[in-house]
C-alpha cells in the first residue's frame, strides 16, 4: 500500500510540498486549510487518516494545530496510532508535537533547506531536507519519502535546532538584509536603483561564487585582508549619515577581524569598538 499524506496548510512552503508529492505519484488524501476553499477542507472537518499528517504551518502554529488533531481524532473515535505526524520548522523540536505524541502518534520534523518567499512552486528535486526523528524506523521512512519526491535528507540533532536554523537564517533572509544595505550604501553614494542592484550583483555572485570554490579565507579581499585602517576609518565616517548600515558594517567587520586574514587586527579592533 502507498504512503499517503494529508498536508496541513498549504502556504508557500505547503504548496511546493504538494506538487512535490503529485509529481512523485504520492497519494496526498487531503489539503487542510483554516478556511474551506480551493478543494481544502477545515481541520473541523477533516478525516485525518493519511499515514503521514504534515504539518506546513507557521511555528507559533504548531502546538495548537497539533493539539487540534489529536482531539479531532479522539472525537473520531480514534487515536493516531500507526500514523506519524511531522512539522516543518528548522527552529523548533518535536517537541512541539507532543499533544501528538501523547495521543499515540510517531513524530518528526522535516525542513527544506530552501526559500519559499512567495506561493510560485519550488522544484524539490536535490533540495536538502533536515530530519529529525527519534525512531530509527521513522528516520528511514521519511528518508525514503524525501528521495522519491527528489530530496536529500539529513540528519537534525534536537538540541542544536536553534543553531541549525540560525545559520540558515544567517545564509538566506539575512543574506537578503546585507545585500539590501549594500544596494542602500550604492544609493546614498548616487547610484539610481538600477545600478546599485547591477553594482551589487555582480560583486556577490563573484563573492559567493569564489567562497564556495575555494573557501572564505581565499576569497577574503578588500580592505580588512590588507589592513588598510584609513580606507576603513573613511568607511564608517562616510556610513555615520546611516547609523543602521553603520551597525552592520561594525558588525560584519567585527566577525571578519576575529576569523578571516585581517592584517593589523589589534588596530581595526581599536578603531571599530567606535561603531559599538
């Protein structure tokens, strides 16, 4: 018998999941949405006996929509035995499932290592996906799952979750914020919109390009690599007109001098304690 899946929120992530699924020929039994609309139905009124209920909701969601299945399965008649219920937060624990688990269900969590910042569908095919599950049993299920809709999964230690995500938050949506401040500083320097996003991209796609070809330390440039303390003191006079650029300048600068090839590092740490 097939593994079907009922997914639980169909939003920007719930619906690459979904077209995952349908192309891999996985039977998804029902798409449950807080309002009926679009062929869902409501957590009221659903049936909620897929093998797999897969939670696509946002974190401050999780528990209560958990704890929502397990009494609509108890209003069944039924527990969720034999059923294994999964959330996608990178951030939270299964923890977060235990309403779920009391009431007899295996749990998991799974999170696309992906931005899904709009509902345009993302293709899953080599996408990582972070696992983390405490059953042998159900790791192997859900690797199983993740490679048939095109995936990569990993393992997912609970108690550095924080930390997983944290980092992926510093490699995408504060990715974003670094770049949009780069493009702010381009501007304020006179450059229209249009090139200070061209002047922009072109350097970090050679950026990014070089750290993953050949590491940070050999893609490290520019001022801090030759210590150059006037170039940088000119920087932060410059940036005082925007004190929040400034505040990411001084802290990406602060990180760079402790683990990057920074030449006179005891005189750059003297000269950007001025932006704290």
């Amino acid at each position: 018998m097939k593994t079907a899946v009922t997914v639980i929120g169909p939003g920007n992530w719930g619906r690459s999941l979904l077209e995952g699924l349908r192309r891999a020929g996985i039977p998804v039994n029902e798409v449950v949405t807080r309002t009926r609309r679009r062929g869902g139905t409501t957590l009221a009124e659903a049936r909620l006996d897929a093998q797999i209920l897969w939670l696509c909701v946002p974190d401050e969601a999780i528990a209560d929509v958990a704890a929502a299945i397990a009494e609509r399965r108890r209003d069944q008649g039924s527990k969720l035995r034999s059923q294994l219920v999964v959330h996608s937060s990178g951030a939270l624990t299964v923890d977060a499932l235990e309403t779920a688990r009391k009431a007899g269900a295996a749990v998991a969590s799974v999170h696309p290592v992906m931005s899904f910042p709009t509902r345009k569908i993302v293709p899953l095919k080599d996408v990582l996906f972070g696992v983390e599950a405490q059953q042998t049993q159900v790791k192997r299920r859900l690797y199983g799952l993740i490679g048939r809709i095109g995936g990569k999964p990993f393992a997912i230690r609970s108690a550095k979750k924080a930390l997983y995500h944290a980092a992926g938050t510093l490699a995408s949506p504060l990715l974003v914020s670094e770049l949009s401040a780069a493009m702010a500083t381009a501007r304020l320097a006179g450059l229209s919109d249009r090139e200070a996003r061209k002047w922009v991209r072109v350097l970090a796609q050679a950026t990014v390009r070089n750290v993953f070809e050949h590491g940070e330390t050999k893609s490290f440039s520019g001022p801090f690599a030759r210590g150059d303390v006037a170039t940088i003191r000119l920087h932060l006079q410059a940036l005082t007109t925007h004190p929040i650029v400034t505040d990411i300048y001084g802290s990406l600068a602060r990180y760079a001098v402790e683990v990057l090839p920074v030449e006179r590092k005891s005189e750059l740490r003297s000269l950007l304690e001025m932006t704290r």
